[in-house]
C-alpha cells in the first residue's frame, strides 16, 4: 500500500463565471498527507482552508488540479461516484455535530451504512459493529439516547462514532471543538489523540493554535496558498495567531 | 441500496408530524372519495335509467305529442293509433294510453286515495311484456263498447282484497263502478312508476269517464307504444309512421307535431340529462385532486426545508442524489396512497349510505377503486417530483450549513 493518503497537485478553485467578477479560492496548491498522520489545517477566514477541506472531503470539486485520495484520483468523478468515495474512505467530523435528532445514538451510528454500496453486512453484524464503535468512543451506555439527551461532548462523541463505522482511511474533522465548552474539548481532542495512536488518519480543520498544536504538522493557508508546512511552534501561522 | 430501508426513512418522516401528514392527505381523501361517489352516482342512475326504459317492453316504439308546441299534447289521437294498427307493417302491436288525473278508488270497504289509473288499448299486456297473473285483459271489442272493466296491479289488489281472490269484485273509481277482469303479475317500481299500485282500464272508458277537463280533446292519447316484429324492423317501422301521421296531421315530415324514439332514444334523452349533473361532480373531484396535489407539494417543499441540514448530512456521509429523490418521493407517494385508500373507503361508505338513506340509486364501479389508486399514486409522483429534485439537488456544503 501506498503510504501517501492525500496528494494534492497545483489545486485551483475559482468562484464566479466571469473574468472580472471571480474569486480564487485555492491558487495551485500542493500537499500531502502520509498514512498515519494528524495534520491541522489552520489559516484565517478567506484563506482558502474552507474551500481545501470541502474538496478533500469529495464535497467539492477543484476547477482545475489534481486530488488523489488512498490512491485515486478523485477529481474528475461524478456525484454518484463522489458519494461512495465520501462513504467509504472519509469519516466526517463537524463542529455542530449533525446528528439526526430523531435517531438515537446507535441509530445516528449505523447512518452511513445505510448509504453503503457495497455488499452489505447482516443487520445484527451491522449492530455490533455500531456498538463497537460507540464503546471505543465511551458511550457504550448510552447508545439508545438521542441526541438531545446527550451532552455536547457525548454528541461529538456519537459523531466521531459515526465517522469511524465504515472504517475509513481518512477522518476529516471540521472545528471539531469548536462547539464546546473547554472540558469536553480536552476529551475530544484526546480521543482524537487515541484515534491516531490506532494509526488512524487525521486531517483537522481548526483556527484555534491551542487545538492545532495537538496535530504533529500544522499546514498554514493563506490567499488560497500553503504558506508553511510547519511541524509544532515554530509555525508562523501559529505564531501570528498566538500574538494575536 | 436497500430500498426498503429508503421507505423505512420516508415512513418515519412522515411520522414525525403525524397531524400535518394527515391533513396533507385530506384533499387527495376528499378528491378520490368524489371520484367514487361521483361514478357510484351516475352508474346508479343510468343503472335506474336503463331499467325503466327496458320495463317498457322489448323492441318498442315510442309515440308522443312534440313538447314545446301548442296544443301538441292534444294532437295524437286515439284514431291515429288504429291508423298505425291498421296500415303499419312489421309490427305485433300498438298500445295507445291516456293517464287521467289519480283517482280516489273504493271497492270492500277500503277507500284508497290518488291511485294512478292508465286507460290502455287491448294489447297491452303483449306490447309493453307485462303478463297477467290472473283472469285476462280486455278485448278489443271490450274497448270499443266502453264496458266497464278493470284489471288492477298485483298490489293494489292484494291491498284492497287481502287473500280474496279480486277477479269479479267491483271496484268504484271516482264515480264509476268497474268489475275486476284481471290482475297483473308483479313488476315492481321502476324508476318512479309503481306498476303493482295502478288500475288499468280501456282507454274508451278513460276518455269517456275521467278526461272530462273541457281542455282536452277527448280522445287525445299520452302515448303511443307500438311494438315491433325485431331490431331490424325498427327502422322501417318508424318512417312508416313518422309518414302516416305526417299525413294525418297534416304536417311537414321534417317539422312533425309529434316525436317517435327508440328506448335507446330515450335513455341517451334521459342520460344527458344526468350528464350534467355528473361532469359537475368530475370537476368537484377533479379539483379536490388537484388541491390535495397542490397541498402534498406544499408541504414537501416546507419538509425539505425543514430538513435541509439532514438532508445536507445524508448526502455528507454519501447518500446518492438519487436515494434523497426517492426518499421524497416515496414520502409523497405514501402521503397520496393513504390518501387514496381512505378516499376509497370513505367513497364507498359514502355511496353505500347514500343508496340506503339518500333517496338515491348508488352503484360502485369496480373500475373506480383501481382508477383512484393510480389516479393518486401518479399525484403522488406528479406533485412529489419538484421537491424531491430540490432535495437531491442540494449542495451539502450548503445544506450543513443551514440553520
């Protein structure tokens, strides 16, 4: 196996249809992220990390560049294909959680099986997998809660669950913490920290220095560019967002 | 993808607002149930209408004064009916009737009032296909000499003489005494005529004793029913006539005083009339379709707002565009389908109550039931589409991002 995860070459996207009007989100970026890692992507608002996480996570595409996923180049695949890639090789991570609210946690778990494409499981195999998942996360005693019966961390907690049901390569986590207090921020980021340990893949979206540095590679964004690739401290993208 | 889990999703979105649901389905209830009751009603009355017209008789001729001409009603005479007897060929008789004012009739004791009398010519019986039960019906001669006889109807006899045998018994209708000849068998109401309740006499006797209006040419005959030798003759038949009493009367062929129609004539008459009426309930069902359509589509559109996170996620964590469309569509086709389904029952209930209690003839058309369902599954899909293809059409960028 390939230990590059994510290649991603001369990346370009443009906003808007005309010449005059447009906006270049990503200016020919080039990255990548080996097997195992735990990359933070860090950048002001408008640098363009939004728009690079969206098209990592198959939610977007580039207007031009290449983007080879576990292998694949993905750039050129249709909606369809895109959905199966975001199902079976990336597991989501948001900062307001998006669980079903009338599901309860097992049930918000075994989500993206649903939309799997490949042979599926018996249903009890399915089940135990979910409660697996949910057990590795610290909820195995919550698993028929719903979501408004949980607390914000337990919720991130059923989230993180979800993301790992399929197994993906990459797990892909957008502010993670961004949504709660700093308590179960600690917890989150070290489950996260367990996940990786496992030899899980990270790539972690955050603006907060304190929760990047928790990340062994800080990739800075800026104007649409990768201005450092900083491994801890020295990162200037840390270093401004701390003097500021 | 297990579409069965597809419709386990689209159920429990539905069960998440179960009085909205409900209230979503009950234009497409009201809409299928009037399609129902609409064609359980016209098939009733066509039903009524065919089954009046046939108890008239097999291969009749219908002879009546032209309506909406003056003094028309007195033109037909009792003559131009022997005329036709006499000259017609192809035919195996005439009946010419008169129906006088109803008659108070007393006869045993009892005293019965505003009984329907019809004055007849002797072959009755033979032409209109109502045999006697007992004792026999007057003769032509009988007509002619005016005798003063009577054959009653099954029910007016048993009435007025119990388990006594009626034939020879005299009856006094109005003020003239009649002796009971025969009686018929039973027929039964059709349509509004109550032949079992009824006194039958010779029409000579009817223009001599009960038209004494001054109004009335006194041999003036209602109708004129001529019975035909077969279908093929019908034709024949009637321009013979339509020639003969063009003649007699003196009239252009072209612009008669008088009509001649066939049963099927008189049923198609009869239909148009119910015509209206039945286009009138087509449009209301039509409409109450096209509202609950209208309402599913609404409250779709409101769902996939409603839901536009969740449906953001889905397509996150890699639903295909198309498992969202079917997810919706499927939510608006179970929406119209149960619609559909209480439309039928309450449709059918509706039409079955309606024949019981509603003065009003009802009969279900199987083809209605099947005709509904489809009716409501292709609202389901027509009304469903649009939102279903702006839920599939999300961005889930977008879509997560919505409050």
């Amino acid at each position: 196996m390939n230990a590059t995860l994510i290649e991603v070459k001369d990346l370009k996207k443009v906003y808007g249809g005309e010449a005059d009007s447009e906006v270049c989100a990503l200016d020919g970026m080039n990255a990548s992220v080996e097997r195992g890692e735990f990359t933070a992507i860090m950048g002001p608002s408008g640098s363009g990390k939004s728009t690079l996480m969206n098209i990592l996570g198959c939610l977007d595409t580039p207007s031009a560049g290449q983007y080879i996923l576990d292998g694949q180049n993905v750039s050129g695949l249709s909606k369809d294909a895109l959905a199966d890639v975001r199902n079976q090789k990336i597991g989501f991570i948001f900062q307001s959680f998006n669980l079903l609210p009338r599901l309860s946690a097992l049930e918000n778990v075994l989500l993206p099986l649903l939309y799997d494409t490949r042979e599926a499981q018996p249903q009890e195999r399915q089940r135990q997998r979910a409660i697996t998942a949910l057990e590795s996360v610290g909820l195995g005693h919550r698993m028929g809660h719903h979501p408004n019966q949980l607390s914000g961390g337990q919720q991130q907690r059923v989230a993180i669950a979800r993301a790992l049901i399929n197994q993906p390569p990459l797990i892909l986590a957008d502010e993670p913490t961004g949504n709660l207090d700093s308590r179960s921020s600690v917890e989150i980021m070290a489950l996260l920290h367990d996940l990786h340990k496992q030899g899980a893949t990270i790539v972690m979206v955050t603006h907060e220095p304190d929760i990047a540095r928790h990340a062994g590679r800080v990739l800075c964004v800026r104007d649409g560019r990768l201005i450092s690739d900083g491994r801890g401290g020295n990162n200037p993208c840390l270093a401004r967002e701390v003097a500021a | 993808m297990n579409y069965s889990r597809i419709l386990r999703i689209a159920w429990d979105g539905l069960m998440l607002n179960k009085v909205r649901s409900f209230l979503t389905t009950l234009g497409v209830i009201i809409g299928v149930a009037s399609v129902i009751v609409m064609m359980s009603v016209s098939a009733g009355a066509e039903a009524a209408i065919a089954e009046q017209i046939n108890s008239l008789g097999a291969n009749l001729l219908i002879v009546s004064p032209m309506r909406g001409i003056p003094g028309a009603s007195r033109t037909l005479l009792y003559e131009d009916a022997e005329a036709i007897g006499e000259t017609v060929t192809g035919i195996v008789g005439f009946s010419a009737e008169q129906t006088p004012a109803p008659q108070t009739i007393k006869a045993n004791g009892i005293t019965l009032e505003s009984i329907a009398v019809v004055g007849t010519s002797a072959d009755f019986p033979q032409v209109r296909d109502y045999p006697l039960a007992e004792g026999y019906y007057f003769s032509a001669a009988d007509n002619d000499r005016k005798l003063k006889v009577a054959v009653i109807g099954s029910g007016l006899a048993a009435d007025l003489f119990g388990e006594e045998s009626a034939l020879g018994q005299t009856i006094t209708v109005g003020s003239t005494k009649l002796t009971v000849i025969g009686v018929m068998a039973s027929k039964g109401v059709v349509g509004d005529v109550d032949y079992d309740g009824r006194v039958y006499v010779p029409i000579h006797v009817v223009f001599q004793k009960f038209m004494t209006t001054s109004l009335m040419n006194k041999d003036s005959v209602r109708t004129i029913y001529i019975k035909v030798e077969s279908q093929e003759k019908l034709d024949s038949v009637t321009m013979q006539v339509q020639n003969l009493l063009a003649n007699r009367h003196d009239v252009d062929p072209a612009k008669p005083d008088f009509t001649i129609q066939t049963q099927q004539d008189v049923i198609a008459t009869q239909e148009a009339t119910t015509a209206a009426f039945r286009d009138l309930l087509a449009w209301v069902a039509g409409i109450s379709l096209l509202v609950g359509g209208i309402g599913i589509m609404n409250i779709m559109l409101v769902s996939v707002t409603e839901r536009t996170r969740e449906i953001g996620l889905r397509i996150a964590i890699g639903a295909h565009p198309s498992y969202v469309r079917a997810q919706f569509l499927l939510e608006s086709m179970i929406l119209s389908l149960a619609g559909g389904a209480m439309g039928v029952v309450i449709g059918i209930a509706t039409s079955v109550l309606f024949g019981a209690f509603g003065g009003m003839r009802t009969q279900i058309v199987p083809l209605s039931i099947p005709l509904a369902f489809v009716a409501a599954a292709g609202i389901g899909i027509f009304f469903g589409y649009y939102p279903a293809g702006q839920a599939a059409r999300l961005d889930p960028i977008v879509a997560l991002r919505h409050e």
